[in-house]
C-alpha cells in the first residue's frame, strides 16, 4: 500500500471507532482486527503502519474528533510524512482544503482534565496516562516459577513480574502455551498481593472478569483454600475456566450472577469469606494506555452511574466477609469519586470497619489506600483499599 492509502486507511477506521464511541460499540482493537478481516491485501507491513497511525490520532485527540480525517489532520500537524500523505492520489485521501479545521489536540476531555487534576494528577500526569504501555507478564508460581523469556527484564519489588517490549507476540511463547506465564500489568499483580491471601483462605473475585486476578490469587494460595469467581458477564466469566485449566489451578469456582440479584445468589457465602476482591466496574481510566478510546466514551453520566455500582458492590461484599475478614476495594481509576471518596462513603456507611494494612512493594499513599499511575510507578493506574471486618 502507498503512504496515501495507509492514511487514508486509518481514516475510515478512525470513522468506525468515532462512531463507537457514541454509540457504546466496540472497541478500537476489535474494530481493527475486524477491518482488517476484509481488507486481506493489506500485508503485515501495512496493518502495522495503519494501526500505529489509528492509535496516533486517538491518544492526540482528547476530545471526540469530528472525524476520522479531523483526527488525522491533527496528526499531519505534528508529521510531515502523514501530511505529505494528503495528496489526492489513488486510494489516498483529497489533499487538505484552506482553513480546513484538524481535530483540537489535547490529553483528555476539558471535564475530565479538571477532574483528574482535583484527584491529583497534574498535567504531566494526565499525559501519561496515553503513553504505550509495555508488556508485563506473571510468572505462574503453580507451573515451577522460573522462566527465561528472551528480551524480559525483572520489575523491582515483584519476585514474579517480567516486562517485555510491547510488540511481543506472547501467544507464540512456548512458555504462554505451558501455563508458564500470564499476561498481567504489574499494577494488577500488586493489587493481588494487596489482598494478602495465604493457603486455605476462602476468597470471593466479586468482579472477576476473565478472571486474572483469581488466577493470580490462586498462585498466592499455592491451590490451597477456595476461591469463587463471579461475575454478571457470561462472555467473560466463561473464558476463566480454560485459562485456570491451562495455568494449573485447581481450587477456583465461577458463579454467574444476575445484575441486582447478586446477595442472593450468594447468600451461601453470607459472612464466611475470608477475603473478598472487589475490583468494581469503573472508568478505566487508568487503563488508558491500552485502550486509549475509552475517554471519548465516558460522560459525566455514566460515571454517577458507576459510582453507585461501586458503592452497591461494596455493600453486598460488606455481607460476605466473615468478622475480622478483609474487603479489598480496587478500581482502575485515578479518578476520587471511584477510589478515596468510595472508601470514606463506605466507612461512613459502615460503623466498626477500619482500614488495613496492605503488603504491597510500592505505591503512593492516597486517602486510606494507595494510588498507582503510570507516570511515577509505571504501572496501569489504580486505587486500592484494605477494610477489615469487626
């Protein structure tokens, strides 16, 4: 493909990615394996380039771009070669009109920036939160403990940590296929440890997902205790029994659960875990570096709304730990609302709770938790709280 074409390429996927964006469909990376489905002729040279040119114009567009070719056009601003690219030939895109507007380059939403900053990330901060993430992986303790995967250096504090070049095709590993090694951000293998899980515990992954962390957990507790993995994402939560099988844990449940309806389902859980992880539905706004489209999706409305799923969440997990059990509170989210304000909402809700301790290598003290970011940890972004049980 020419220059022109790859431009022109990312343009129209920039379109259905914008457009996603306001409807709630999917998301950038599925659009672009789907796009790149149907469009076969673009060799691997070609997707690369697209891709990097996609992600380029998303992470320099805070706010939602008028278009896939606004977006690009704020690209060219920085890029001569993409500029150049805008030159009417074939398949490439028209050449740029006079005074013809490009996307307004920015970090983040103007709302969202006064936000993050009264949760104290300043510029800089919020910045970071775009940069590519590397690749971090777990070393599975459950499959012997030890690797030596080529070009991966040790994270500091974390005896199971190795990060990779973000380009590592993981799933081509030997050491992937064994069950060797999980793909997990070094801040999600420390939000584990937060929850100081040991041999024989009884653990509830409220918010499981596909289900990382109940793997991480299970390597903790050396397949040694229980864990319940629940969520109210069938998709989601059915990906974990696989995934446990081929890392070699053995002591992990799923529970599908019904939206409102989740105390019920678990009343046979009422006071008799040990530990129970909430990692709550939230904005990800930590989780940018991955999925930097995210911000164009969130709206002061749907963040109320997601507030209330937390505090609801954390109410329900209130009911399961047994007295003197812990509930941990975790968010990908540097936003308060989600993470400090939560943990003061819940102890003000809840008489007798009293924050705890967390064992964990490193973080920022932040409220009663800690708070990690990609700019001083690099790490995704977090808050996570330990409450103890009267």
């Amino acid at each position: 493909m020419t220059p022109g074409a790859r431009v022109q390429s990312a343009i129209e996927i920039l379109d259905l990615v914008i457009g996603a964006a306001k409807s709630g469909g999917a998301a950038a990376d599925t659009i672009l394996a789907r796009w790149f489905a149907g469009h076969r002729f673009a060799g691997s040279k070609d997707r690369r380039a697209i891709r990097e040119l996609v992600y380029a114009a998303i992470r320099r567009c805070g706010e939602v771009p008028a278009s896939g070719r606004a977006a690009m056009l704020s690209v060219a601003e920085i890029d001569a070669n993409v500029a150049a690219a805008f030159d009417g030939s074939t398949y490439g895109p028209a050449p740029i009109g006079p005074g013809e507007a490009a996307a307004v380059a920015g970090a983040v939403p103007a709302w969202l920036a006064e936000a993050l900053a009264a949760s104290g990330l300043d510029e800089s901060a919020q910045a970071a939160l775009l940069e590519r993430a590397p690749l971090d992986i777990r070393v599975n303790r459950l499959r012997g403990g030890t690797v030596a995967v080529e070009g991966a250096e040790p994270i500091d504090g974390l005896p199971d940590a190795l990060r990779l070049p973000a380009d590592t095709q993981i799933e081509r590993l030997p050491e992937y296929a064994a069950g060797a090694i999980e793909v997990q951000d070094a801040g999600s293998q420390i939000v584990a440890l937060a929850c100081g899980a040991k041999p024989g515990d009884h653990v509830i992954d409220l918010c499981a997902g596909a289900g990382g962390k109940t793997l991480s957990l299970a390597a903790a507790m050396a397949n040694e205790g229980t864990i319940l993995a629940t969520d109210t994402d069938r998709a989601r939560l059915q990906r974990l029994p696989p995934r446990a099988e081929r890392a070699g844990v053995t002591i992990a449940g799923t529970r599908l659960l019904d939206p409102g309806r989740e105390a019920v389902a678990l009343e046979d859980w009422r006071a008799a875990a040990d530990v129970v992880l909430v990692d709550a539905p939230c904005s990800g706004t930590g989780t940018w570096r991955r999925n930097p489209e995210a911000r164009w999706r969130l709206t002061p409305e749907r963040l109320n709304r997601l507030t209330e799923t937390q505090a609801r969440l954390l109410d329900i997990a209130a009911d399961l730990v047994r007295p003197g059990g812990r509930l941990i509170h975790v968010v990908c989210s540097l936003l308060d609302a989600e993470g400090r304000d939560q943990v003061d909402a819940f102890l003000g809700r809840h008489p007798g709770w009293s924050t705890a301790p967390l064992d964990v290598p490193f973080g920022s003290p932040h409220g009663l938790g800690i708070r990690l970011d990609p700019a001083h940890h690099r790490t995704d972004g977090f808050f996570v709280a330990g409450l103890t049980k009267p």
